[in-house]
DNA sequence: TAGATTGTTAATCGATTAACAATC
DNA sequence: TAGATTGTTAATCGATTAACAATC
C-alpha cells in the first residue's frame, strides 16, 4: 500500500462529508454529483473532488457518486469499519456526558474502562462499566485491547496520566484537559479545548458588534 | 477603528497563546521574546510576530514582550474584559457537564439560564439556576441581555431552536448539536462537533498503525 | 553605542479553485 | 453517439516562513 502525506485540512472535512452523505442516504438518494453536493455543503465541487480523490477514484464519469457506496468508503478510510475500544479516565460530569452520548457506540466507539483517582468511586458503575483505580490502568490497557484513551481530567494531573498512558503504549488519546500533551509521534492527539473555542466564539461575536458588519 | 478582516487561522491561535501567557504569568516571568515563545509552544517566532501585529504592536525591539501586559491585551481582543451572558438550552448530561465547569464563570461567561422542553425539569436548579420552558425563551434573552445560547440538544430539534434563537436577536451560537446551522450573517455560530473529532482521532490512529511511521 | 529583537516586507509553500481532457 | 460529470493538471489565492531594516 503506497503512502502519501494527506493533510489534516482535508481529513478534517471527512466526517462532515460523511455526515451528509448519511443524510442523503436516509432520505434515500442514490446518486449524487459533486456539484448537487457542493450546494448543499457550501463548499466548492472542486474541493469535494480533490477531497476524494485523495483517497481513491469513487466516482463515474457522466453519472457522478453512488451515495451508499460512497459512505461506506469513506467510512472505511475514517476506521469507522473496526471497532474501537476505549477507556474513559476521569468519571466527572463532561466524562458521563461522553458516556451517556449513544451515538459513539453507534459508529463503533465501544467504552469498556472507566478510570477515576476518587477511591470513593471504586466498583461504582456507570452504563454499567465499572469505575476503576488508576492503578490497574495499564494491565486493564492490555488485557482488554485498548486503542484511545479519552481524557477527561483536570489539566494539573493530564501530562502525568498522559505519560503513563505513553508508556501503556497507547495508540490514541482524546484530550478535554485544557493542556498541550508532548507525546511521541507514534501517539495520536485530539484535543478537545473548549475554552479555546468559547473564546474564539467571544471574539467574532464581539468583533462583528462592535465594528459592524465587513 | 478601522477594520481589516483577520483570517479564522489566526483567530484560532490567540487562545493558544493567552493560555501559555497565563501559566508564564502565573510562574513570575515578567518578558519573553517571540523566539523563546516559539520554541515553548512549537511554532515558528515569525508567526507569533505576524499574528500579534494584526492587533498592533506590542512588543518593544531588543527586549521582546512583557508578558503581563500582553495577556491583558490579548483578552481584550478575545473580548474576555466584558461580561457574557449565556443559556444553556438542553439540560442534559453535556449541558450539566458545561454548567458545572468553573473556567467558563472565572472568565467572564455567566450562565443566566436553563430551558429544556421537558416539563418534568421545570423550576429545578443546577448551580442555582432555574430550568425554564422554551416558550420563555424570547422574553428571558431580551431581559436578561443574553448574549450566547449555548446548544446542548439533539440534531433534530437543533435547527428549529436555532430559527428561535434568530428571531430574539441573539448574537452567538455555541452548537453541540452534530448538525450545520444556517443562520443570517450576523450570527456566530461556533460547532463543536464531537463526533467529527473523534472520527479525526481514529482516522489518523488508524492510518498511522496500518502504514506504519511515515 | 552595540546587541537584541521587533515590525514588516518579500519569498516560499501549501491549499483551494478553475479548467479541461478523459470517459462513462 | 451526445451529454454529463469525473479525475487531474494548471492557475490562483492565501497563509506561513524567512529576511532584514528599524529601533529600543
């Protein structure tokens, strides 16, 4: 399989192709072209076709993108065909949240751990998953074939928790804590800052008041 | 005040950086230089200097930035000097989850209300605030000089709430909800697609492991 | 003054858009 | 076959980086 670089601009789009791809699906078009999808989108036709063929030739000439197969590759190319096994370090509110969130468990997201430092919520459950000490984070990583690691907690314990996750030889981790981790580039990082985009809103709200519109 | 438009780019770093002028503050370093901020943050000194000279110039050659004085600064460009008033409409786990995270209060982003259209929840407090039916919704944002509805509600409500919200003048969006809003220009909408960030997260675990290290 | 470092212009790089030949 | 629409190359646009004169 030959590899080339593909930029996070263009993964970063994936999911919201996919997003109406199923859409259309549930309404039951079969077909679409670039262009029909670059109207309801917002975006240009140019980019969708460039987008896509990053990954592969999905379309025909003269017809345009069979919508039900299109989802299905892009849903490949996003490992949304695999399941994922994922532990859940922090039992806090934002942590239920992403518990309780079904649509996860729709796409493959499977949460099998919960982890807390709290010793008062040992053997609790939630979704019936129990909640378990820190100290069995790295034989429970292993035993159960964990790929992400989400982080929900404090920023102060984030980068000791993220290192030890590291040495777990974790493949991924989904970090809420308002920090920048340093991990190795084997390491996959989302990062979830919410006050960054809560502030990014403050500002083009308070821009756009304030001087008027452009 | 004359007015150039900044690139969302640029906007989206200032966060970044108000946050690692906050923890220099916080440890007594009283300047630094582009240079020694770059090599902090993995950035290039070049671009810390492009984007601050947006909002004017706030350093001082041969001796670099005060710290002190440009997180102020950069605060008040993200409009972090000014109160803002915020609802939450969807009280459930997520919502809970934001509610209950003090950053947002200590910076100036006040929670004024709950609506949820589910009777059942009426006149209960989290945080001492009450919940409310959404047919109150319009008089409460104008009496209460809202700025911010912040959207914690299922996809499919979340379009008619977000017409709604228009008609009462709102200025900013903050949306949970994993759907496009199209709203008139004059509102801001800032998504925060969790979903879409998670299947980032897996696209790019999955693809590092499958190719190996580039 | 000499050294340091900014502010800013110019060069480069990468991403988006346009155009069109290939082809269904 | 003719029409439609892709895949892909070329042109444009914008963002990042480099360079350096201005200046503290």
């Amino acid at each position: 399989m030959e590899y080339k670089e593909i930029s996070q601009a263009v993964i970063s789009r994936l999911p919201r192709y996919y997003r109406y791809l199923g859409e259309l699906k549930d309404e039951g078009v079969e077909r679409i072209s670039s262009q029909e999808l670059s109207k309801k989108m917002h975006v240009t036709a140019s980019q969708i076709r460039q987008d896509l063929n990053h990954f592969g030739g999905f379309g025909q000439q003269g017809y345009g993108y069979n919508v039900e197969y299109l989802y299905v590759e892009i849903a490949k190319i996003l490992g949304l065909d695999k399941e994922h096994h994922l532990i859940l370090i922090g039992a806090g509110n934002l942590g239920q949240a992403l518990l309780n969130y079904n649509n996860f468990e729709r796409r493959g997201f499977i949460f099998k751990g919960i982890f807390d430092h709290n010793p008062k919520l040992y053997g609790l459950k939630i979704r019936d998953i129990e909640i378990r000490p820190m100290e069995e984070l790295s034989s429970f990583i292993k035993k159960n074939d964990i790929d992400i690691a989400v982080l929900t907690i404090p920023k102060i314990s984030a980068v000791t928790v993220a290192e030890k996750l590291v040495e777990c030889n974790i493949k991924a981790i989904w970090n809420f804590a308002h920090i920048d981790l340093n991990v190795p580039e084997n390491v996959q990082v989302e990062n979830v800052h919410l006050s960054d985009s809560l502030m990014k809103l403050s500002y083009n709200s308070s821009r756009y008041h304030d001087i008027g519109k452009k």
